[in-house]
C-alpha cells in the first residue's frame, strides 16, 4: 500500500464531498449522514474488507485507509461498525450480514448481558451503554461471553430499545436495551470471534478514525498560519510557531504508524501489543495535537462557524472508546512487570 | 503529511531473522558472562576487542556488497543487530561512525581504491572513523564552516579546526567537511569532504571533557595537514550534498530512542512485587511509546532495501526529535517509580543506570542535529519558509 489504491481514492472523494459545513452542522444536531451512505452502499463501499463470499470487497489495508479518510472527513455514518467490526464478526462465525448500516458492541465492556442457549434458541437480556449509531443501524452485531468462549448476536433493530445519547461531537452514542429471543442463524458461539478481538478491533477502529482527524488538524492548521498575518508576518514565519507545527506534524505521524501497524497485526499473536500502543499513542496524540492546532489557530478555532472544532471534538470522544490510554497502558504495564524484562524483550522483537 | 507513501501494512521482518537474534543474544550472553563488557547507559564504549569480535561474525558492514568485505544482507537484519547491542548496552563506540555513516558514504562517493583501502577494515572491526562536522563558530549552521584546504601539487592542504568529535583521539581516520572555495552568496556550496588520516603530520587533537570527566569528545586541529587528491571523497564542492544525503539513515537507527532503554528493563525487574495501578500505567505508556517509535524507525530501515530509496529525512528528524526526548521520559519515569539515588558507583545496576542517564540526558537531544533543527527540517516540510 505505497499508493492509495483507486478504490481508496474513489471513497476518500465521497468523503470529502459529503465534508460540508452543512453536513458537519447537521451532524451536531444529532443526525447522521443518510446521502452519504446511501452513496456509500451504492458504490458497495459499505462492506470494505469483508470477504467476497459475504458480499464484501476490497482487501484489509483499504477498509482501513478507507476508514482513516472517514476521520479525516468527520463521516458520520457507521463505516468502521459495518465494515470493520460487525460483518468482520458476523462473517468469521458464518452469519449471514444483513443490509443496512450496522451498530456493534462488545460485552462485557459496554454492558452487562445475559446470554442463554438451548438447543436452537438463543436469549439475550441487558442494557448497554454508549452504543455507537445504534438508532440508524437495521441490526445491532453483538460479541458477548458464552460458555463457548464468545458469542456473536446478530439482533435486528426492531428487538432492541434505546435512549439516545451522544458523545462530545454529538455522534450517536446510544443506550441500548435488550431482551429477545433469536434463532440459531442470528446467533453462533465458539468460533474465533473473542471478547478480547472483539475489543481489540473496536480500539483499533478508533485509533485509526484518530489518526485521519489528527491529519485534518494538521491541514487546517499549516492552512491556517500560512494565511494568517499578525505583526507583519504570516504566522508560520514565526518559529515558535513553526516548532509547534513540527510537533503536531510529529504526534500525527507516530499516531498514524502506530494505527497502520497494529492492524498489520491485528489477527496474529501480537495483535494485543500493537493495538494497545496505537490506541495510547492515538490518545496522547489527540491530547497534544488538539492542543497545539487550538492554540495556533487563536480564538477562531473555538468558535462554532469555523470548522477545526468537529474534528478536535471527535478526537476527544474518541479516546474515550474503546479504552482510553489508563485501560490500555495499564493492561500492557502490568504485563510487563508480571513478564520481566527480559521476556518483554522477546515479546517486542518477536511480534 | 509526513511518512505518506511509507509501507507499514505489510512491513514484517524477514525469516530467518530469528536465528540472527538468537546468535546475537547468545554471543551477548556469553560476553557478560565471560566479563568481557560490563553494560553502561551514555555514550558508549570504545572497545576494540569487542568490535573485532562482531566484526569476525559478521555484524558490521552488514548490507554492504561482499567484494568490500560486507554481507550483502538486508536493512532489517542490520536493524535487529543495532536494537540487540543497544538493547545490551554492549560496548559499540569503536566501529560505530565508521559502520554507520562512514561505509555507506563510501559506498555511495568512494573510489573504488577507497573503498578497497577502507569497507574491509571496517567490517572486520579494525578500522574506526571520526565525523568532522561541527566547528567553533559551526553547530548547528553547519554550512558555515571555516576550516579550508587550498590545492596544492598533489592534493590539498588543510587548515583549520573541528570540535564535539567523538573518539577522534582513538580513532584510525576521519571524515572532514571543509571549504574548497570561498564563502560565497550560497554558503552550502563550495564545501568538500576529505578523508584525514588522524596520523598525518599537522593533526593534534585535544580534549574537551565531559561534564562528568569523561574523555569522548575532542577539539581536532589541522595545521598544513597534507590529504592526496586521491583521499577526496566524491567531488570537491558537493560536500553539502554528500553529508546531507546520509542523514535518514543517521537520524532515524534505534540508537537515537535506546540509550536509556537499560534502565527501563532495570525498573520493570525491581518493580516485579510492588507495581500499583499508577506504576502499570506509567510502564505501559513508556511501552506503548517505544513500540511506536521503534515501528517508524523499522519503516524507515525498510525503506532503505527498496530499488529506489525515497527520500526519508524529514521523517528521519521526526524519529530522532522524538525518540530523544523519549530517552528522558524513561529516566524521569524511574526517578518516579523507584526510591533510589544516582550513584555511578557502589550501587545497584538502576542506580548506576539513573546516574549515568542523568548525566548523560542533555547530549541526546543536541548531537546528530539539535530539537530546535529538526523541528524546523519538519516545518520546512509543511510549507514554512526559514
């Protein structure tokens, strides 16, 4: 992937499109993009990544640099819950995947679930919180532990309830409540779809999202300080801005390479390693990037005509799911000291 | 903006690269035992013995072609050698200019006579060379550089004077920047590059000691100092261009982010009983950090195996600005998890660690190009004017 594919490229288009102050706008009301996934789903770009043989197209690295423009262009439609996360689950366990834009969530991270089997009947009863575009999905994909290990519920949006909530940049982020009965094809248990992938997969998708928000800051700002006069001069002449440019530019870059290489690995053994370092460095990115492209911008950046804010707003929300850093930093900690030294070494060089 | 067409999707070591690691920890394994290094956190030691010694099995001049006494394997596999003997905190001072800069500009500027003369001793680990970049009035602004050879019969005469050269007092020979012309309008242009033989006749070199004592770097004198036409390296006024040309390769190797990584390893084994939920955190977002410095500097390696190496050095900078600083948040991160006071001597391994990562954490982030420069090499990028 030296050169975005032109697949890549045709979908960062719609992106970029479908990237209008009146979109962006709308999408603070809570809505979300229904033209721009209706083009999505014609131009079957719905179900990147997902094998041919459930309907998907497309290879691995573009649904992520698919999904890297969808951060970029603050997309608010459920591209990483319907590509990356719910048909990769409901196709790993031999499920069918339904038409129509899919919700995703994994338990017990998100909620506490109840799971039951017998014979060809499933049940499923609880509440989940925070569930992203879950009142737009047609079904919500659901990974939740089982005695098999885990079990992937595929439960249709006419079986659950919700009360809609929203995250920081006002993306649906909704409670969804529970309790239904389905039939074994809407449900499978056993297969390789684990809580833990599950979870790893979802830190992934955010990491990723961050990362094309990350390089939207960096745009917006270079724009910006090389428009911008003030004594004289543009402001990237000044070299206390330039430095802070660089930095930007810098916690971008080590976000983006971290992001890119955890889903290099995000099915081998070392997929837990990566995952966590792009979702910390993703986070502290977001932290100090945010930082440096509002403090360059001035006062305008904070106002809600200019448009810096939709990103650095995700950015924020972001961080926040699917683990923020203390989740993910404390878990790769207490591995390393539990592992010592020595066999952290081995771990970092054999992944 | 920046590593845009870098691959990190499909980037994975090479097989077979577990075996190397395996033969190069137990050769490490057996040094310590055999007490013939004793790990230390700074600047490295210089140790003859022990660069013959990787140079007999064949870890220097590792990508090099084989009629120059080099391996001719791949940039991945020479970086898992650098991250294993920094990882060791193995003594790699002697060899370690000459493997890294010194051979590949030869490679790339060299006469074949010099190369034959130079790339076999170096890859044996016998042949050790000295940068001559900076100068008293030259740090940073190194296209200001004073000291200047004029044509004689024969070759050059040189005149002047280099500072901050490491290990110029035990090293074989070294490579000058040097004015041939002028100084002009365009100061980057008119420099040349000379290889001195540090024992000619008119080269004295003195030291400038360490804050510590320590006797690394020198001040190099050159008084009439006599170099053949036949040691110009590459061609009298493309200097800027050759020095410049190596800097990816220079900024971006692991011994730009590893030096203190010795103490890290130290803190995780003293903490094994003890680490609270705080100490995880603070453990595993140096982790987290590493992983990902170490992955751009690996994608960077990667890069230089390519039939047409894209130009990396901006990304180059970003990895050493951030990876030296990453050095110091691994010293201040023990200072916060473990009670213990530096001491270089009569104390446990972390104390001697703390004390030499102190000591050593302000040169990190000057030599090999300061934060101030590399940030401004990154913002040029994106479009400012200096």
């Amino acid at each position: 992937m030296t050169e975005p594919s032109l697949l890549v490229a045709a979908i960062g288009r719609i992106f970029e499109d479908h990237y209008t102050s009146d979109r962006l706008q709308d999408a603070k009301r809570g809505a979300w993009s229904e033209p721009l996934w209706r083009t999505l789903e014609e131009t079957g770009m719905t179900l990147l990544s997902v094998p041919e043989e459930h309907g998907g197209g497309g290879d691995f690295a573009e649904g992520i640099e698919a999904l890297r423009l969808a951060g970029k262009y603050c997309a608010a439609v459920p591209f990483a819950e319907t590509a990356l996360l719910g048909a990769w689950a409901l196709a790993r366990s031999g499920m069918s995947i339904p038409s129509g834009p899919l919700a995703f969530a994994v338990a017990p991270q998100a909620g506490a679930v109840e799971v039951s089997q017998a014979g060809a009947r499933w049940r499923v009863s609880g509440t989940l919180r925070d569930v992203a575009w879950a009142r737009m999905a047609s079904a919500l994909v659901l990974v939740a532990p089982h005695a098999a290990g885990a079990a992937v519920l595929c439960i249709p949006r006419d079986r659950y309830e919700i009360t809609a909530g929203e995250n920081l940049a006002h993306e649906a982020r909704d409670e969804v409540r529970v309790s239904a009965e389905l039939d074994a094809s809407s449900a499978r248990a056993g297969n390789d779809v684990t809580v833990e992938r599950a979870w790893q997969r979802g830190a992934l998708t955010r990491a990723v999202l961050m990362c094309g928000a990350l390089d939207r800051l960096l745009e917006l700002t270079v724009s910006y300080t090389r428009q911008r006069s003030q004594f004289g001069r543009t402001l990237i002449q000044f070299q206390a801005v330039q430095q802070e440019l660089a930095r930007l530019a810098g916690e971008a870059a080590i976000a983006k390479a971290a992001a890119l290489t955890a889903a290099a690995h995000i099915d081998d053994a070392s997929a837990g390693l990566y995952v966590a370092a792009a979702k910390v460095k993703a986070g502290e990115a977001a932290y100090s990037g945010a930082g440096i492209a509002h403090q360059l911008h001035g006062a305008i950046g904070v106002t809600d005509e200019y448009v810096l804010h939709h990103s650095t707003l995700r950015l924020w929300s972001w961080r926040a799911e699917y683990g923020a850093e203390a989740h993910w930093s404390q878990k790769l900690g207490a591995q390393a000291v539990e592992a010592g030294a020595s066999a952290l070494w081995k771990r970092i060089t054999e992944a | 903006m920046l590593f845009t067409s870098t691959d990190f999707v499909s980037l994975k070591l090479p097989p077979g690269i577990d075996t190397l690691r395996r033969e190069l920890r137990a050769f490490l394994d057996e040094q310590r035992a055999a007490g013939r290094f004793h790990p230390h956190v700074g600047h490295g030691e210089f140790d003859p013995q022990f660069s013959e010694a990787l140079g007999a099995r064949g870890w220097i001049g590792m990508t090099w072609p084989r009629q120059y006494g080099g391996h001719e394997r791949s940039y991945l596999e020479r970086f898992v050698v650098t991250e294993e003997l920094l990882a060791a905190a193995a003594p790699v001072a002697a060899h370690w200019f000459a493997d890294r800069q010194t051979g590949p500009s030869l490679l790339r500027w060299g006469t074949e006579a010099q190369r034959l003369k130079f790339l076999p001793a170096i890859a044996a680990g016998r042949c050790y060379f000295a940068i001559g970049m900076s100068e008293p009035n030259s740090g940073s602004d190194l296209a200001s550089v004073r000291t200047r050879a004029t044509q004689t019969d024969g070759g050059w005469v040189l005149n002047g004077q280099k500072v901050w050269t490491s290990w110029a007092h035990k090293a074989h020979a070294m490579f000058v920047l040097c004015r041939t012309s002028p100084l002009g309008e365009k100061k980057h242009e008119g420099l040349s590059q000379l290889i001195v033989d540090l024992k000619s006749p008119g080269v004295k070199t003195r030291p400038i000691r360490f804050l510590n004592g320590d006797h690394h770097f020198n001040e190099v004198f050159f008084d009439d100092v006599f170099v053949p036409d036949d040691m110009v390296l590459g061609t009298i006024g493309q200097g800027w261009r050759q020095v410049t040309s190596e800097l990816a390769l220079e900024r971006s190797g692991p011994e730009r982010y590893m030096n203190t990584l010795p103490l890290y390893f130290a803190v995780i084994d003293a903490l094994k009983s003890s680490a609270d939920r705080m100490a995880a955190q603070l453990i595993g977002t140096l982790l987290a950090r590493f992983v990902s410095i170490r992955t751009m500097s690996l994608a960077i390696a990667n890069e230089f195996g390519r039939e047409e190496v894209p130009d990396l050095a901006t990304e180059a900078a970003l990895v050493k600005d951030i990876g030296t600083h990453f050095e110091r948040e691994i010293t201040e991160a023990a200072r916060a998890l473990i009670a213990c006071t530096p001491r270089l001597e009569g104390g446990t391994d972390i104390e001697r660690y703390l004390a030499e990562a102190t000591i050593f954490s302000p040169i990190g982030t000057i030599r090999g190009g300061t934060t101030q420069v590399l940030r401004s090499i990154v913002a040029k990028r994106l479009g400012a004017q200096q």
